[in-house]
C-alpha cells in the first residue's frame, strides 16, 4: 500500500507561485522544490517538467474552455448571447491568467530562449481564431450576416484584450472599474446590428 501524500499538489503549486513571481520564468525547480518542502524528485513525480508545473501555476490548463464552448454552440441558441458568454468567459479567464502569464514573456519573446512559448504556440492568435470559426460557421447557417469574421473577431477580441490589461495591469486606483458585464453588453450594443441577418 502505498504511503498517503504528506505534501499535496496545492502546496507544491503554491509554492511554485511564490517562487515564480519572485523569480519569473528562470526560477528553478531546485528552489521550488525547497521552497514546497519536497524533493526535487517527488517534485518530477507530480509534475513532469518546469513547465508542468508553471502551466498549473498560470491556470493555463483549463484557458481554452470558453473556446471549447463556443465551438459546442455552432446553431443552437441565440448568437449573440453566445457571444456574449464566449467574451465574459475569456475576461473572466483572462484575468485570472494575464497577470501571471507576464511571467512568461519575461524571458524573452524568441521561441529558442523561451520554450513556453512555443508550447502555448499563440493563445491570442488562437482566441481570435476560434471566434472567427463561430462566426463563419453561424454565416454559413444564415444565423449571422455575411463578414469578414476575421476582422469582427479581431475587433471583439483587441477590445476584450485591452479591457483585461486596463482593468488587471494598469488599474486605475481614482476610478471605479468598468464592469465586465456592462462593457461585453455595451459592445455588442455596437457590434451586433452589423452581425444580425
């Protein structure tokens, strides 16, 4: 019978936040191991690699759900509170995630000094990728005018981009925060009689 877990995965993961936000990307398992009170073998026999571990840190494992989601919904429902569902879902997801995925970029933006990077491959390409699918899918079914879907998904996605930076890396500390609720309604108040058939 195996011996029961004295460290759990959420102290390990903890503790590997600590020492990620202290020491970006660069920081090594050594001293994340120390830091969780394990060794640095227990600590592989939890998390396969650096990375592992940092993608749990990050919350990057469940990000693409609202992808997910979005690509279920092709003809069911109404499209634009599907879209509105997708946008809260990415800021809500986004929020959690950008703060710590900054960590990422710290080390560079060449994919030969920074092997996060290429195993994220490119979530803001795939964000707007996936939406510009949904729309081209709903296009097809006649649920949404004829698009560039491109250039819509880029519009709705720059802007829920800009709002997470704005609201989670530059808050303004004289000003209330925008709600979420209200800026995803406010900007399908502008985007959907361009989108309505």
């Amino acid at each position: 019978m195996p011996r029961p877990r004295l460290i759990t995965d959420e102290r390990i993961v903890a503790a590997a936040r600590e020492v990620f936000l202290e020491q970006g990307f660069s920081a090594t398992t050594a001293e994340i191991a120390r830091r969780a009170g394990i060794s640095e073998g227990t600590l592989f026999k939890r998390f396969a690699s650096k990375e592992d571990i940092f993608e749990e840190v990050v919350g990057l494992r469940n990000y693409a759900e609202w992808r997910e989601e979005l690509t279920m919904l092709v003809g069911v429902g109404d499209v634009r509170r599907n879209l509105e569902r997708a946008a809260l879902r990415f800021v809500e997801t986004a929020g959690r995630v950008l703060p710590h995925l900054m960590l990422i970029f710290s080390r560079g933006h060449a994919p030969a000094h920074n092997p996060m990077l290429e195993r994220l491959g490119n979530p803001i390409r795939h964000d707007a990728d996936a939406v510009a699918a949904y729309l081209r899918a709903e296009v097809a079914l006649g649920r949404v005018r004829p698009v560039d879907a491109d250039v819509t998904a880029l519009t709705l996605m720059g802007t829920l981009t800009h709002y997470v930076h704005r609201e989670h890396m530059t808050p303004d500390p004289t000003r209330e925060p925008l709600d979420a609720g209200r800026l995803v309604r406010g900007l399908f108040d502008v985007l959907w009689p361009g989108l309505e058939p």
